[in-house]
C-alpha cells in the first residue's frame, strides 16, 4: 500500500513537471509571435507606393527640364537671305533647326523658272548666309552650295577682286564708296537681271556713276 502511494506521489509531481514546462514553452513562443495588423500592411504598401511615385515624378521634372532645354537650344532663331528665284526674294527668320525649304516655303516658294535639279533644299541653313536659287541656264559659279558668303574664297578672284556677281552685302561694303543702301541695289539689280556680264555693267545700278566705276574697276570682277 505505501509502495502505491509512493508510485502515484511521482505521477503527480511528473505530471505537474511536465505540464508546468509545456506552459511555460507557450508562454515563451507567445512572447516571440508578433501579429502584424491589415492597418500596418496597407500604411506599409502605402509608403512603398508613395516612394515609387516619387521616383517616377523625379525622373519625369527631369525629363521634362531636359526636354525643355533641347527645345531652347533647338529653336534659336537665325536669320538669312534668300535671292534668285523665289516668289518674294528677301530676309527671312526661322529657328536654326530648319532646312533651305522652310525658308524657301516663308517666302512663297520658287518660280517656275527655279533650276530646283542644281538645289539642296535639304541643306540646313546658317545664320547670316546669303543662298541663291538660279533659274534654268544660269550659271552661278558656287553651284554646289548656292551660298554666296559661306564660300567666301569663291567671291575673290586671284588678284584680290571682289566678284560681284557673288559678293554678299557685307563684301561690297568693304569697296570704296559703297555703302549699305549701294550694296543692296548691287545685290537687287544682281537678282532682277541674273549675273553681271561685264563689269561695266554695275553703272547700270542706281548711284554708281562713271567716277564711281573708275574707283571701283580695278577691284571688282565677274568670274
């Protein structure tokens, strides 16, 4: 009888060990369980997408500075002078990205006597250049460029004369007694009459008479 005792003493004592552990384990892991809320998860996401916007709306001011400042850079505006035969001959302003037809196209077009085979319409256009577009026959000895001042050797001859049937305005003004207003009769006359035949020719523009060609003769040519 007491052995029994004894025996169910220790179940009881094992029983209470054993629980007293199993407790204490759920209590531990309890402790180390952290149960994250639906209200956590969607501030979270919350936060995610609100940095990937920004991220977005970063790369986007930047492209649109970018994009900004190419078109700045690409709308400078410049101004050249278009002659020979166009249907409103004259100075005309465009942006610097533009082509010979564009500025063609602001004045009018070419007649129907433009020569357009010996013309690169596609040729991107400078600031301050002087582009011829000849008509059917006529001989403009630049014919590769049809610019007058980018080929500035072609409109010298080798002793040094102005050719004044490739002069720009610039040039002429450089030649004794021709100022601004000559300079552009010499160029009008040039455009209305095609290309002097002789050098005599030039006392045929307004304001240049016999004392005027004798200052001049010497340093003036055709070819």
């Amino acid at each position: 009888m007491e052995k029994n005792k004894k025996s169910i003493i220790f179940l009881i004592i094992t029983f209470i060990c054993v629980t007293t552990i199993i407790i204490k384990d759920k209590l531990y892991f309890k402790d180390d369980i952290y149960v994250v809320s639906k209200e956590e998860v969607n501030n979270k996401e919350s936060i995610l997408a609100n940095s990937e916007d920004a991220h977005d709306n970063y790369e986007e001011v930047n492209n649109i500075k970018k994009d900004t400042l190419d078109d700045e850079i690409n709308s400078e505006m410049i101004t050249v002078y278009i002659s020979g035969q166009v249907n409103n001959p004259g100075v005309v302003t465009l942006e610097n990205s533009k082509r010979l037809a564009d500025a063609i196209e602001l004045l009018g077009g070419v007649t129907e006597d433009a020569d357009l085979n010996r013309v690169n319409m596609a040729l991107k256009i400078k600031d301050e250049e002087h582009y011829i577009i000849p008509k059917i026959g006529e001989e403009i000895s630049n014919d590769s460029l049809l610019i007058n001042n980018t080929v500035e050797a072609n409109s010298k001859s080798e002793s040094n004369k102005i050719n004044i049937n490739l002069a720009t305005i610039k040039e002429l003004e450089d030649l004794p007694g021709v100022g601004e207003a000559t300079a552009n009769k010499i160029v009008r006359y040039r455009d209305e009459n095609g290309n002097f035949k002789s050098i005599e020719e030039i006392k045929n523009v307004n304001g240049i008479g016999d004392k005027k060609y004798e200052d001049l003769k010497e340093l003036i040519s055709i070819n």
